[in-house]
C-alpha cells in the first residue's frame, strides 16, 4: 500500500516515537516543578524551542508549544485581536482553523477582510494592497494551501504591510511548509508562525507558534501561566521532544529535491491527458487531481488497497464542497478531485507505480459510466 495522504498527517519517525517513550515513562517530570530533575527537562524544552527557531531561521522572537496547529492558529488570530476600531485581513485560501476563526471575530462585529486567490491559487495581492491601512491589526495568509500546494509571496506581502500598515502584524500558517519548504523567517518579516509536529513526522497532538514579539499577543487560555502566560497547562513534553526530534532529523533542501523528482516520477506513471488534469503550482509535496466524469471519492476508494488518495483537508471533508479549490477550478472539476501528497521517504519507483494503478483504476471506472 502506497501512503500519499501527507498532507493530512504523515508517519513519525521511530527515532520520534523513541524519544516520546523517554519522556513519556523514564523523564516524565513535570517541568514546572523546583526540583533537580524537573529543572532538566525545563532546560531540556530550551533547547527544543531553540531547535524550532533555528530552523525557521529565526534570531530573535520565542516558541510557544501549543496542542497543534489549530490552537496555534486560534492563539495567534484570537490573541492579536484589539477589538472594533481595528481591521483583519485574511486570504481565501486558509484551513478551516484560521477562516473559521476570521468568521468568528467578523460574527462579533470586528471588520474582517477576505482577500480571493489569483489564478496561481495565490492570494491576489493587488486585492490585498487594497484593502491594508493604517487600522489594519492582522493580515493573516497561509504559507503552503495545503489544498493546491500554491505557494504565497511572504516578503511581497511584508513589504505592503511596511507601506500600508506599519502596525499590522504577519501571521502565516506554515504547517504545509516547515521542514519542507526552504525559507528563513527573519527575511520574510513574520511576526506569528504556525507549526504542526505531525506533518513532519512528528506526534500529534503537539505543535508551536512563533512569536516574534511576545508583547504583541494576549492569551486565550487562563491557567497556571505557563509558556510565558501564553499557554496555561503543562507542557507535552514527551510530544515536544518527540517533535524536536524530527526537526533536527529532516532536510529541508534534500528532501525538497527528492520530493521534486517523486512528482516528475508519479506524474509519468499517471500520464496526464484530456480526460486527467493537474494543478501543479508550488511546492512539489502536494498536486491537486481531477478526473473527468468519476467523483474523486469514487476513485479514492476504488484505488485504496494499493494506494491512498487524499480528499483535500481531512478537517473539511465532512463539508460539502472545496471553498479553496472552487476559486480555481469548475464545480465539476471540484467534485472529481483528489489530492496527492508525497513524503520524502517514498521512492521514485513506489509513487511511478502509485499513478500507474490511479490511471489504470480510474479508466476502469470510466468503462462502467
Ligand atoms: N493548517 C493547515 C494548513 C493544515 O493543513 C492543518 C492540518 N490539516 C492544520 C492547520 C491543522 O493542524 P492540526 O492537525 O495540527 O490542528
């Protein structure tokens, strides 16, 4: 069986899975607690923070861990919000864990922006320097969609925010392009990042949000005042140093490469033609598919003994439609679409097969039509 649903969680590496049995059985100590041991493991998530910034490239600013990347979207969203007399931004092509939360502050009366995509499923960024002023809090814009793989100009949109803005802040959900993507979070000009362990062969359960400056945010959980007071509630320690892990043991530039070759090598096994297309516009980790005249779901099922096939957000697949992908392609071409997500650690040889077996399937359905 050949596994491209990366982009909805990916398998963790078992150095991951050992490290959070060390932490979970043998160095389980509350790190909140004043005594030798528990001391350590404080120190112990020092140096993981220190591994995230170092490989978001980031030399200034802090990591809060959070439970993954919706509470980090929530907290960077909810966290930045100042009330009516500010304006929020949001492109069209963000995870129901920013647009539900941009829908929620625009339900309490907030004034709330959504900015569509280009044809490049990018955020049209001629609409967005429309919009920004001098009120604008937030602009908030996904790094990698993790629907189309389209990939958005960061620093273009920092430097509007420069001109236009000055007070605004940057968030980017980055969990589609952490440790898969090539990037240095000082050059784009990000103040809140988000991140999630369990795209990058980490736990679930366990992410972090980069916090350029702490000032800037307030909390949205109260508790006991952990994370700097930003994340009340102990710390998942086992997940965190499970996460660090995988950080420090993924390369970005390598993989990034491998990856490249993995979609030239699926593609030739799947042989595009009039009936069978792709949107194939950014990072190399994720194409969207479509089928003429089979549903993708069809096809989904009709594949998954010997490959599984995505279905865009494993979160919004309980919802009809694709709010994301409607802005690029035909209703029809919606309705027969599926998403294929590779990991580095497929071969060439593996995902060719994978599109032989999709192509092979899908004219086996269009015979019965
Ligand atoms: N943002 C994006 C872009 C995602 O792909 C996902 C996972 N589908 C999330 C946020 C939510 O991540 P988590 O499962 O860590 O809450």
């Amino acid at each position: 069986m050949i596994y491209l649903d990366n982009a909805a969680t990916t398998p963790m590496f078992e150095g991951a899975a050992e490290e959070y049995k060390k932490y979970a059985c043998e160095l389980f100590y509350n790190p909140s607690a004043g005594y030798g041991e528990a001391i350590k493991i404080s120190r112990l998530l020092q140096e993981a923070r220190r591994a995230v910034l170092d490989r978001l490239g980031a030399t200034k600013g802090d990591i809060i861990f959070t439970s993954g990347a919706t509470e980090s979207n929530n907290l960077a969203i909810q966290g930045s919000e100042r009330g009516g007399k500010w304006e929020y931004v949001f492109s069209a092509g963000e995870h129901p864990s920013v647009n539900n939360v941009a829908k929620s502050l625009q339900q309490k009366g907030c004034i709330v922006h959504f900015i569509p995509l280009n044809e490049d499923g990018q955020v049209d960024y001629l609409a967005l320097e429309k919009v920004l002023n001098e009120k604008t809090r937030l602009i908030s814009v996904i790094h990698v969609s993790n629907e189309t793989g389209a990939i958005n100009d960061i620093a273009r949109i920092s430097m509007l925010r420069d001109r236009l803005s000055p007070k605004a802040l940057i968030h980017v959900d980055g969990v589609q392009a952490f440790c898969k993507i090539p990037f240095s979070i000082d050059r784009l000009g990000i103040d809140l990042y988000t991140i999630s362990s369990h795209k990058f062969h980490g736990p679930k359960g366990v992410g972090a949000l980069y916090v350029r400056n702490k000032g800037g945010l307030k909390n949205i959980v109260f508790g006991g005042g952990q994370e700097g007071g930003l994340r009340s509630g102990t710390e998942n320690v086992a997940g965190i140093m499970a996460m660090k892990w995988a950080v420090e043991h993924t390369c970005v530039q390598e993989n990034f490469e491998k990856v490249s070759l993995l979609k030239a090598s699926f593609l030739s096994g799947l042989k595009l033609d009039e009936n069978i297309s792709v949107i194939d516009i950014g990072s190399p980790y994720i194409l969207s598919l479509s089928f003429k005249n089979v549903k993708g779901e069809t096809l989904m099922r009709a594949v998954e003994n010997e490959v599984i096939l995505g279905m865009g957000s494993a979160c919004s697949t309980k919802q009809a439609g694709n709010r994301i992908l409607e802005q690029l392609i035909s209703r029809d071409k919606v309705i027969s679409s599926v998403r294929v997500s590779f990991n580095a650690n497929l071969s060439v040889d593996e995902v060719k097969r994978a599109g032989e077996i999709i192509n092979r399937e899908y004219y086996k359905l269009v015979e019965k039509i």
